[in-house]
C-alpha cells in the first residue's frame, strides 16, 4: 500500500484494488461507543468488507464444532455488523460511479488523528469518458455520540452531465464470520420522506434495537438546492432520490446526518423519535460547526496523553496511531463496554473482552484518563463475578471458585476452541494483577474492600481445585494448561501460570489482612457472602505456594515455558526460512504445536509482570534464549519485548519490537490487516514507550524514571496523570 509517514496523519496516495480491505480496516472511525470501517460511501462492487458495529450490540452464534464437549459454551459472541449508513449512491449520465469499474487518475486518503476525520479525494473517467473528481469527508461525533456526520462533492471536469445521488442505509446485513452464514437481524420498522430516512432493527436472540435516523441535504456551490427528494423503500432499506443537471466545474455536496440509537441507552419505543432528533440537531447545527466542536474535542484529549517523539516521524506516526486508536475504541463512559481486541474495525475474535484489557490496556487508561476509567474496567469484571462462578461450576469446580471468561461480552464464556475455553487458564492471573496494578498506581486500597477482594477470593479458590499433587514429585503440578504461547497446546506446568496462581495466592491472603485490619465490618461481610474459612483456606494456599512445581533448566539458568519443552527440536527463528512466515498461515497446527517456535512472550510475560523479583541477570538469560525462539504472531508480544530489551540495555532489539508493536498494522507485519486493527496490543505499544524508554515505575508509592533512547531519537517527551496530578516525562 502506497502509504506516507506523518506525525499526525495516516495517508494514502493510490488506489490499490488488493489493498481495499486492508485500508478499510486502517482508516477506521469511532468515538467509543460505535465505529465504522473506511469504506467507500459509494457502490464498491470489489472485494471489501461493509464494517458498521455499535459497542454491547451483539449475537450469541451458535458454537461450530464437531462434536459436544460437557461445560463447552452454547455460543461465541459476535460483534455485530450493522447498518450501512454511510451509503450513497452516484451516477452520472446514467452510468454509476464505482472505483472498481471506473478508471482512477488520481486518488488520496487521509485519516488526520489530531481531530478525528477521515477524508478522501479522487478524480475518475467514467466508462463514458466523462470525468469528475471527488471528494468525501466523514466522522463520527466524539460530543454527539450518537451521531455520525458526512459531507461528499462532486465536481464535472471536462463536461456537464446530469448528477444523480441517492443516500440511503441499508440494513438488511450479516456478518462475514457467521458460522452458518445466517442474518442476525429481524426487521422492525421503516420510514422514508424527502428530507429523512429511518429504519429500525432488532437482534435475534438478544433483542437488541437500533434505529438508524438520516437527514440529507443538497448544495450546489455552496448554495442549499431547492430540488425535490424521492423517497425509496426497499425491505430494510431506505433511502431518496435527487437529480441534478449539473454544468462543468459546478460543485455539488451531498450531506448525511445519521443518528444512531440503541436500546443500551432508550426505551425500545423512544428509538426512532431520539435518532431524530440526533439528526436534526446535527442538520441545524451544520456540517462545519459539527466538524469544529469534533476537533476541539480531539485536541482536548490529545492535551492528556499525546507521546512525541523527537527525530523519528516512523515511530511517532506509529505511537500516535496506536493511542489514536484506543481513544476510539473506549472511553470509560460506559461501564457496560469494554476494550474490544478488533475495536470498531473489525469481526474477528468476537466479544468484547479477552484478558488484553487487565494485562494492557488498563496502564495506559490509568495514566492518560485517570482513575476512574481505569476503576470502570475493573467494576466491569466485579460486575460479573455471578457469571465467573457460573464458568467455573460448568466444568466442575465448586464453593465459590471463578475461572473469568477468554471471551465475553456479559461474562458469560464464549469462546469456542477447547484448548483456549478450558485450558488458557493464565486469564484468571491477569484480572487479579490487574487489581494490584490498578492499587499499585493509585493507591486506593480501598478498591479491595469495596469490590476487589470478592474477585481475588474467587479467583484463588479456583487455582486452588485446578491444582494437583504429584506424589512423584512431592510438589504440586498444574496439568492440561495453555500458556501465553497458544502454539503450545495442553501442556504441564506452564511456567508463567504455575507462577502467576501462585502469586494470585499470596496476594489474596495479603489484600484479606489488610481489609481485616483497615475494614473489619465490610470483611466480616465478605467472609459470610463468601463462605469463607480463613484457618482452611489459608493453610491450604500456603501449602501450594511453598511446594507448587516451576520447571528450570538449571545448566542454561532459564526457567522451562513447560516440563518437556527442551525436549523439542531447539531452531532459532533466525535459521527459519522467511517464505514460511507467518507460521500460522504456512504451517500446519501438528508441525506448529511439535516445534519450538513461540508465539509470544510467556515466561518472559510473567517475568514483565513481576520483574522486582528477579534480578537483571536471570531476565537478561532469559530474554535471550526466548526471544530467539519467539515469531512474534501474536500483536501482544512485541510489546514486552521491547520492555524487557530496554530493561537490560539492549537498545537495538527494544527498538525493533518498538517498530513491530507500534506498526505492526500500518505495516501489516503478521499480514492480516485486512480483518482489522489490534487494538488491545496498542496499549502495549505506549507501555513499550513509557515503561521501556521512559523506564517508568511506580516504586513505595512514587514514579520513578530511568530513561534509555534509542540513539536516533531527539527527544521524547509525554504526560500521565498520577494520584491526581499531572506528570510531565522530557527527556
């Protein structure tokens, strides 16, 4: 893809027929409660992927699989696609403009991170050797949320022609990952007038309602056209007719104003009334005063967390896509929603929540928007302890024990591959640390009392039953268990989950004896919700931790991703033919899972985790044995990498996974942009910043910095808010 660097923008400078779907995917829009892809407002008849999704609507899809497996989920989640609403219809002298049919001269795209909006311009010869150039400019409102907004001109070049546009939504659609390619939508109702459209949805099975309201409006030279609109109505399409003889060089701009409500937020039969007055506030308002209050509202938040990066534009463009990006995505008004792995631009992975928001993303919400964002998203898990318990009871776990979900959108578990639903059990770790983190940072302790020691308890009752004792080895064991690295599939004695159970643990009984001490009332309370028996409970889990079983290699002075992992045909990726990359589109699962190539970071995750408690040594041995066996094929790897490499002073490294982490969709890295954005993992890109060249720590209470640049970079200089203060890091 023909793409340029900028500190601010993210541009395009051809149209490249093969590359449609990857840029859809890269030019994407949101404002935390929904999102569009950069699709073209006008017909597309190449290969793309209509993407429009509404943050908490989605669809319990039946789980595929060959056969039943007892406490498998019924469903995987889906994020739903939803009404096209950006559709607008163009043709000139009968013929209809479409980039795939018609022959592109010249051709820019521009999505500007500063504001939020995402333009493009292009000239074409139609079929009929007309020529017109064109040029589409959209966003969706960071003020009216529910509000998307676009303008789109026409300009004749070499002719006068008669112009017609027809601007509609049509929701009559489905997602491309349907398992058994069925529709998700059941139509409701519908209008179309001269000057409006409407037409309401509701999901099947979870009963979700969305109305899609738009006002149009034509000007010709910037003058408002007293032309009349013909409503058209299709089965859960709407939309209206306009024609225009139009002469040579005149300009004629099309405006839609869509409002976008669901039942999340309105009664079910307040839908249609309240998108439009979304609409028409927005029509009164005006096309330009929608656009300036939209970049006012960016540059605000960009006041609070932009990182610039002075002498290098490739990773300053790549850090401010990444925080573009999760500003988009979420932004803690809603309780009920979550960091998505795909945002607003994509389908794949379903569900709204992995365990990348507590390992990830939640730093950088702690440190850019403050704390009550970052406490939402813990409230979010506590929210859900009910349906954690609910997890683990279906695979036969009992008293209170709670295994959280890989996959969710309600807290219910959702996703559907065996070896992930049942044996990615680290997920658990990451929601207790994330607590820890989350005190860690603010030092609100009193988060325990009020939710947090409720989800601790549960979560070590659960790592309690999931362990064995080895009478042969007189140590306990963790079987059938995948790690970090899911190119390793039912092991024993994963390291990093071996290590994080037994810190979830210690960290339980700590966090009980400190509320004990400090909120005896709300304890007593907890024990009796809880049933909890201290004198048991307690000496069982320090039984555990003093004999659990962490394989090492003594010799090498590593610590084993599993038992038997040396075992495997030790190849360095560096002797790995680079026409067999990535693994997982080249390989097959068998030869993936025999060799020893790791998918990302593992024992080294837990050693980012826990770094205060090993010594620079041990994390510099095992850096440098796994990161040599490391591909890099999950978006979440490059990140601790990089941490971990400017933790040691290996500056070229911490700088290559810098690159992968914060580009590694704009570059396409694992070449599968196409599908969408990694939105979680760009959380990782800013801590691959703040805490691998900053050095960033928070240390008895305090922020302590211990600054490594890559030689190249000038300068590097960003803000985070810390206890109620703002910081400001210049190096």
């Amino acid at each position: 893809m023909s793409m340029q660097t900028h500190p601010w923008k993210i541009i395009e400078t051809r149209f490249e027929k093969q590359r449609v779907k990857a840029a859809e995917s890269l030019f994407s829009i949101g404002n935390g409660i929904m999102g569009q892809r950069a699709n073209f407002e006008e017909v597309y008849s190449g290969d793309t992927l209509h993407g429009s999704y509404i943050g908490g609507i989605y669809y319990p899809d039946k789980t595929r699989v060959g056969w039943w497996k007892n406490g498998y989920p019924e469903y995987f989640a889906k994020v739903l696609n939803s009404a096209f609403w950006i559709g607008l219809d163009v043709k000139v002298n009968g013929e209809t403009l479409d980039l795939n049919t018609a022959t592109v001269k010249e051709f820019y795209r521009e999505l500007n991170m500063q504001h939020g909006v995402l333009t493009r311009r292009f000239t074409v010869a139609m079929p009929g050797g007309l020529q017109l150039s064109v040029e589409a400019v959209r966003f969706v409102s960071m003020v009216r949320t529910d509000l998307g907004a676009l303008s789109y001109t026409v300009q004749l070049l070499n002719g006068d022609a008669v112009v017609e546009f027809t601007p509609y939504t049509h929701a009559d659609v489905k997602n491309e990952d349907a398992n058994y390619d069925e529709k998700f939508w059941d139509f409701v109702a519908q209008t179309a007038t001269a000057g409006s459209s409407s037409v309401t949805m509701r999901t099947r099975k979870t009963g979700f309602s969305v109305c899609w309201h738009t006002n149009h409006e034509l000007k010709i030279n910037g003058q408002s056209a007293a032309l009349p609109f013909t409503p058209v109505e299709k089965q859960a399409w709407v939309g209206a007719t306009v024609k225009v003889t139009a002469k040579k060089n005149d300009r004629l701009t099309l405006f839609k104003y869509t409002g976008i409500t669901s039942s999340l937020n309105y009664l079910p039969e307040n839908l249609a009334e309240a998108a439009g007055e979304v609409a028409g506030e927005a029509q009164q308002a005006g096309f330009s005063a929608l656009m300036e209050e939209q970049c006012k509202a960016w540059e605000e938040k960009w006041a609070h967390c932009d990182v610039e990066i002075g002498g290098d534009e490739e990773a300053q463009q790549g850090i401010r896509f990444c925080i573009f990006q999760l500003l988009q995505t979420y932004t803690g008004k809603d309780a009920r929603l979550n960091v998505g792995p795909k945002g607003f631009t994509g389908e794949k992975y379903g569900g709204s929540t992995y365990w990348d928001t507590e390992a990830y993303c939640i730093p950088f919400y702690l440190a850019t928007a403050g704390d009550k964002v970052a406490r939402e998203l813990l409230r979010y898990r506590y929210n859900q302890l009910p349906k954690a318990i609910e997890n683990a009871q279906k695979l036969g776990f009992t008293d209170g024990a709670a295994l959280y979900p890989m996959v969710t959108m309600n807290g219910e578990e959702c996703h559907n591959e065996w070896e992930i639903t049942f044996e990615e059990i680290h997920r658990n770790g990451a929601i207790a640390y994330a607590i820890f983190n989350y005190i860690r940072y603010t030092g609100d302790r009193n988060y325990l009392s009020e939710c947090g020691l409720e989800v601790l308890i549960g979560i070590s009752r659960f790592w309690a039953q999931r362990i064995t004792w080895s009478e042969e080895r007189n140590k306990y064991v963790m079987l059938g268990v995948t790690g970090p690295n899911e190119y390793e599939n039912n092991v024993n004695n994963n390291w990093y989950t071996n290590y994080i159970a037994c810190w979830c643990l210690r960290y339980t009984r700590e966090s009980m004896e400190w509320v004990k001490a400090n909120h005896p009332g709300r304890y007593a309370d907890i024990l009796r919700i809880a049933h909890f028996d201290e004198l048991n409970e307690w000496t069982q889990w320090t039984d555990i931790t003093e004999k659990m079983h962490f394989p090492e290699d003594e010799q090498r002075g590593i610590y084993l991703q599993q038992d038997g992992y040396l075992d495997k045909e030790q190849i360095l990726v560096k002797d790995l033919d680079p026409a067999q990359r990535p693994l997982n589109q080249k390989w097959s699962w068998d030869r993936i899972l025999r060799s020893c190539f790791i998918k990302q970071a593992d024992v080294l995750q837990g050693i980012y985790f826990f770094e205060d408690e090993f010594d620079v040594e041990t994390i510099r041995r095992n850096f440098h044995f796994y990161e040599q066996r490391t591909v890099h094929e999950s978006s979440l790897s490059p990140c601790v990498h990089a941490i971990l490499a400017a933790k040691i002073g290996d500056m070229d490294k911490a700088y290559e996974m810098y690159l992968r982490t914060s580009r590694l969709d704009l570059d396409d890295y694992n070449k599968e942009v196409n599908e969408g954005l990694h939105i979680t993992s760009m959380a990782g890109s800013w801590l691959a910043v703040i805490q691998g060249f900053a050095g960033m720590r928070v240390k008895d209470g305090k922020l302590s910095f211990d600054p490594k640049l890559p030689e190249h970079w000038k300068s590097l200089s960003f803000k985070v808010n810390f206890r109620g203060e703002v910081v400001q890091f210049k190096a």
